[in-house]
C-alpha cells in the first residue's frame, strides 16, 4: 500500500511532453493493438455467455466471484437464473463503493484469497467494475505498484488464476466494461486525487448486456452516464490518437447515442429498445476510447468533478464542445461531426460552422437535461465566486489528468484556467 504514496507516471513532465507526440506514426506503432472482448447481448446474453464460461472451465473450477454494491447485489438472482443449468459456485461481495477508494481493494482482495475465484463477475457501473479490474491485479500480481503499470506496458501476466472477468454494466455510460483502465481515488493524497491504473488484461474478457440490467435507471443517471457516452466517443475521436477503427466504432456511437439518449431520458423503462441501444452505444464508445485516449473533456470534468462533488457524466459532457472547440485550430477532424447533428456546412465560413456545431452540441447536452454551462448546474448548484477561486486548483488537477495527455493541439496550465473561466457561462469557447 506504500506505493499510493507517489505519483503515477502519467503526472511525470517528462511523459507528458513525450505523450503528445504519440499521434505520430513512429511513436504509435508502440502501442499496436487493438483491445476488445467477448460480449453477448439481448435477451439471451446471459445464458449464452454461462453456455461459453461453463465449455472453458474444469468442472473443479467453476467458481465465481460476483462483486458487486448495496444497489446492485439485487441483481445477482437474474445471474443465477441464467447460469443454472451449469454447477457453478457462487460467492458475492458487495463492498464496492463510489469512486473506489483504495482500501475496498484489499478487502476484496481478501475474499479472492479465500473463495479462489477462477471467474471474477463485476455487477455494476463504472465503479464496480473498476473495483473488479483492480481486485483482480492484486490477488494475482500483489506485487505490482499500481502507479506504474503505464500505457505501453501492455499485458502484466493475468488470468492465470482468474480465467474470466466478466462485466455485467449496469448502466449506460462508463464503459468500464471495453477500456483497459480502472480509476480509482488515491485516498492517501491530500486533496484525494484520483489516478489511473492501465494495462491491457484488465480489460474483461466476456461482456454481458443485457437491458433488464439498466432498464430502471433513475432519469438523471440516463442522463448523465449517457452524456458519459457521448464524452467518450466525442472526445476520442477528435483526439490524436485515432485510427479508422476507433473513429469508425465512435462515429457510430456518437450517432446512437444522440438518435437514442434523448428518447431514454422522455421515456424511460418503457423504451427497452433505447436501452439496448445506448448498451451498445456505450460499449462502443468504451472500446473507441480505450483504444484511443479520451479527451481534455475527461481531464477537464474529471477535475471539474472532484472540486465540485458534481456527477462524471453531467461533468464531462458540459466539456465535450470545449475540447471539440480547442481542438478544431489544428485539426478539421470535428467536421465529421456536423452531419450526425444534421447539420449541413457546405458553403459556410470555417468559424461559423465550427459555432454552429458547438451550438448543436450544446443543444444536444440541454435536450437530455444535462448542462452545457458551469452556471447551469442544478445538482448542486455552483456560486459563480466558488468556482472561480476554484480554478487553480481544477487547472493544476486538468494538466495531471491522463486524460491531458492525447490532444491534437498541446495545453499549459493557462489554457485550461481560460477554459475553465469560459466554461461559466460557455457563450465563448476558447478557440
Ligand atoms: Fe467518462
């Protein structure tokens, strides 16, 4: 647990400075892969993925782990509807808690080391699954220092004893379940700060989607882990890192979540279809910016959000025009983007369609009762004077972020405090 103590790699100068470069060809063939995992969707997404774990199993190895919070430990009898044909053992801890502070790690460390689970089942949103993610490195590779697992690591010897991590999302926006990266918060930083832990086998092996899962998502979580969505898919495909896979893939997301998020948020339970859609949407999204970076809106919000106590999606999404706008001066890469708003450019001055696309967005963010301004914010309402003797320290937080690391056009501590300032009433993005 010492290692908490210092810094992960990614707040190192010297990687950052390195790190924006990594949009170039020779600098990118380090990291060659493209990550995904298995995943069974829809209504039978259950029982087919029990069929798949049971044929790679001995039978004297059939044991599962379900971790999971007080929320959604309700959930694990529709796990053991779909798995009941196999004789699988099943264990649930439910200690995961929001933001993962780092001392729920070693417990579930703890009844890993008791229960040898060969299969990890991760029943939750973001949180739960990183949870999951991180458990799961320390029962197998208690030696390692979290903090310097870095990017181009890649694989650090998993799966030899947890054959599976599976990740039941139960929500429509994390896509904890497709990224190769758990958050947690570092509790022994003053303030807590929190960190990334990235390495290519925690991405878990086997998703399983299904709507029963999400379907009663109170509206402002709709709302706010669908804005998640559009963050991540947004963010990561105007960063530098992309390539014709993840742009495609977060194309795609991008255009379900804005046809789909704002029927969810008008109707709810009874739009099961939505449901299955914005699953998907988050999937994807998921894997288009774990195998990318997602953007500054990330390295914004998430600082946004740890000073404010404001929630990550409704964060990150009032960035996503910010980081589009930021980077627009050095890439043309946001005009792939007009036509999934509808709207048509042809003919218009460059700076005037890149405003009508940042309106579009906003729009959009508004339409889903999400808030495309810090002035905006109702849960919990910001006094302007807060937030400004806040930005400092948002700034300093932005620039530490690893989400800072992956912008087209590069960003000193000053251009995130004037993005911040702009963000208060967002009728000027920086430019
Ligand atoms: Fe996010």
């Amino acid at each position: 647990m010492e290692e908490m103590i210092e810094k992960p790699w990614y707040e190192d100068p010297f990687i950052q400075e390195m790190m924006g470069l990594m949009g170039s060809r020779s600098m990118r063939s380090i990291m060659s892969g493209f990550k995904s995992n298995l995943v069974f969707a829809g209504e039978n997404g259950m029982s087919d993925a029990a069929r798949y774990l049971d044929k790679t199993l001995f039978d004297d190895e059939k044991r599962i782990l379900i971790i999971a919070d007080s929320f959604t430990k309700k959930f694990f009898s529709k796990i053991e509807k779909g798995f009941k044909k196999y004789d699988f053992k099943f264990r649930i801890w439910d200690g995961c808690i929001p933001e993962v502070p780092y001392y729920t790690i070693e417990e579930g460390v703890k009844i890993c080391q008791e229960f040898k689970p060969t299969v990890i089942v991760a029943l939750g949103g973001g949180s739960v699954i990183d949870t999951a993610k991180v458990v799961n490195i320390k029962y197998e590779k208690p030696e390692l220092n979290l903090l310097q697992i870095d990017v181009v690591s890649g694989a650090i010897g998993l799966h030899r004893k947890v054959k599976h991590l599976v990740a039941i999302p139960t929500t429509i926006g994390t896509g904890s379940e497709a990224t190769t990266t758990a958050i947690l918060n570092d509790t022994r930083r003053e303030p807590h700060k929190k960190i990334a832990v990235t390495c290519d086998d925690i991405l878990p092996t086997v998703v399983i989607l299904h709507p029963d899962f999400v379907k009663k998502l109170p509206p402002y979580l709709i709302a706010g882990t669908g804005l998640d969505t559009f963050a991540h898919a947004v963010g990561a495909f105007v960063s530098n890192w992309n390539n014709p896979y993840t742009s495609a893939i977060n194309l795609t997301a991008i255009k379900e979540t804005i046809h789909y998020l704002p029927r969810l948020v008008k109707y709810g339970s009874k739009d099961v279809e939505g449901f299955e859609h914005m699953q998907w949407a988050a999937l994807m999204a998921g894997l288009g910016f774990s195998n990318t970076m997602p953007g500054i809106e990330h390295a914004l919000g998430h600082s946004f959000g740890a000073v404010m106590n404001t929630h990550h999606g409704m964060s990150v999404g009032l960035f996503t025009p910010q980081s589009v706008a930021w980077q627009a001066k050095v890439t043309e890469r946001w005009k792939d983007l007009c036509p999934l708003f509808d709207l048509d450019i042809t003919g218009m001055p460059r700076k005037k369609a890149l405003n009508a696309l940042l309106h579009e967005m906003q729009l959009f963010i508004r339409k889903v009762n999400g808030f495309a301004s810090v002035s905006e914010f109702k849960n919990p309402v910001i006094k302007q004077k807060d937030y400004q003797k806040a930005i400092p320290l948002m700034a300093e937080f932005a620039l530490n972020d690893i989400a800072h690391l992956a912008s087209y056009r590069p960003l000193k501590l000053n251009h995130y405090k004037k993005m911040f300032e702009a963000a208060w009433d967002s009728k000027e993005l920086v430019l």
